[in-house]
C-alpha cells in the first residue's frame, strides 16, 4: 500500500519513522512550509534523510497542488499533527482515503488545545482519536479512539510526551493495519455530545488569585509547559509552571490578601488564594525558566509583595 505521511514536527517524524521502519511503502512526505528563517521541521529532515520526496504547498485549495498529490498514486494518507486546512478533494485523492490523529476523545474537544482543556476543566480522562477528516473541524467519522487516565498531578506535558504521542503512534499503526485489512470503521460522530474549545492562549491562561485552589491548579497544570499560567508583578508577567497547592484547613490556611506573597524558603515561594495558598517553585519572567527561590531573590520578592 502507497503511503504519503503528512504532518510536521516531533509527532510527525515519529509516525514517519515507525511506518519506515517495519517496512511501510511511503512514496512522499507533506509538511508544513517553515516560516522565514526557521529551522527545517524534523519530519522535513527524516523524508530528506530517508531520501523520500517532501512537498510543502502554503496551499491546498490548487488544482495544480490536487494533481501533484494525485500522480503519486497514494493508497493511504497518514495525518500526523496537520494545521493547515486540506479540503475533501485532496483528502479524498488517495484510494483508501486520508486518516488523521487528534488528542482528545471525538466528539469531545474539537479544536487546536484539545489537551490543555480536559485538564483545565477537571476531567478525569482524556485520550486520542484517529479519525477520518472531512470538511469540517475534527467533524469526521472515527476509525478508533484510546484513553488515557488525567491524574492530579498530571500536566499537559506528562499528559502527551508521556502518553499520547507514544500512543498516537501506535494508533496510526493500528490504524493502517486495519485499513490494509479492510476492516477499518468509519464510526459517525454523536453531535449531541460535541464540544469545541478555542485555543488556549495568554488571553485565558491568566491567573485569577481569588479563585479556588482547585481551579487555579488545573490551570497552570493545563497550560504548563505552553502557554504557561500567568500573573503580574509591578505590570510585568511572570509565568507559573510549577506550583503545590495547599488548601486551608482553617483561617490561619489563608491568613492574607489575595495574590499576596506570605513565605519565602529556600525551595520557593508561597502564595494566597481564595482558599489556601500555592507553594511555587519553578517561573519564568523575563528569561529562561528559573526556580521559585531563585526569583525570589533577583525580582526582590518579601512576604507582603502582591501578585495580580
């Protein structure tokens, strides 16, 4: 069977070089075009290592971009981590179809951040699902779907490095033996039960220190390690990644304004709440990440300073 690998990033070098190396058939590679200056993307770099023709139309709306897809008589094409829009005639070119992953249980979290907001809204579980696209936004019928535990300590980062990239590709595995086999579902999506999710950025990653412990904890788990909770001290952002959450378990648990820093120790800083405080230890300003004691000491932090 005639694969093309489109995708780009870690993610898709990963499904490319596990298809190659049980010995997949894989005719080209799509990719991404990289913006002006940047480095080549990983899965440009792994087609060019394994001398397989890479394509990287800004495109896929052009006739002339349908007719060089078309004359590589693809079979199969392997969806790994696409951004771009493809519309159904490209998608619809080869034999079998196309077939695309995304991180979240379809039909549930449709869109971009489809990992930070299960995490953010307290789920318990979230998983992956690799689908066969159409037209519409993670709108089409899925071929599988794995699950995958959302633990309390559990971040965006350990949630997909550690669980969903890994099972990702193994799904796209599984998925391209089913197709092979002819025996790949197309299982119609329950609209009833859709939900989409706007991209989580900056402009909802903001730490609300008057909220409880509970939803500002899911917060900087959900957005670390992008795109990194954050609040303000004297107007400039300081990102939080790493930060404990101590719940009050009677008055002298909050004993202090909202924002409000009330300890400084030598593995970081403590921080008010609505209902507790927040034990943080690893920020970033206006550099790298450094840890919660070692900010303390350069931005001049005393129990008294203020976050909002």
């Amino acid at each position: 069977m005639r694969i093309v690998v489109h995708g780009q990033q870690a993610f898709g070098k990963a499904v490319l070089d596990a298809l190659i190396k049980r010995g997949e058939d894989v005719v080209a590679v799509y990719v991404a075009p990289e913006k002006e200056g940047a480095k080549a993307d990983p899965l440009k770099e792994a087609a060019l290592a394994a001398k397989l023709p890479v394509h990287q139309p800004a495109s896929y709306r052009k006739q002339e971009v349908w007719d060089e897809f078309r004359a590589l008589k693809p079979d199969l094409q392997v969806m790994a981590f696409v951004t771009l829009f493809v519309p159904e005639e490209f998608l619809n070119i080869p034999t079998h179809g196309s077939i695309q992953y995304h991180p979240s249980l379809l039909p549930a979290y449709r869109g971009a951040s489809a990992i930070n907001w299960p995490i953010i809204k307290g789920e318990k579980e979230t998983g992956l699902s690799i689908f066969w696209p159409d037209n519409g936004l993670d709108t089409g019928d899925v071929l599988l779907r794995k699950k995958t535990l959302i633990g309390p300590s559990d971040t965006l980062g350990t949630v997909y490095f550690d669980r969903l990239f890994p099972m990702g590709v193994e799904a796209m595995l599984e998925s391209v033996d089913l197709v092979k086999a002819g025996k790949a579902p197309r299982i119609k999506q329950d609209e009833a039960k859709a939900t989409y999710e706007g991209r989580c950025g900056a402009d909802n990653a903001k730490i609300d220190w008057g909220k409880p412990w509970e939803q500002i904890d899911r917060l900087i788990r959900g957005c670390n390690p992008a795109p990194g909770a954050w609040t303000t001290l004297n107007g400039k952002t300081v990102k939080i990644f790493d930060a404990k959450p101590v719940p009050a378990k009677d008055p002298k648990g909050i004993a202090g304004k909202l924002g409000e820093v009330v300890a400084i120790e030598a593995d970081g800083f403590t921080v008010v709440c609505a209902d507790g405080r927040f034990k943080v230890t690893r920020v970033q300003a206006d550099g790298p990440k450094i840890a919660g004691s070692e900010f303390a000491a350069t931005a001049g932090l005393n129990t008294g300073t203020r976050f909002s």
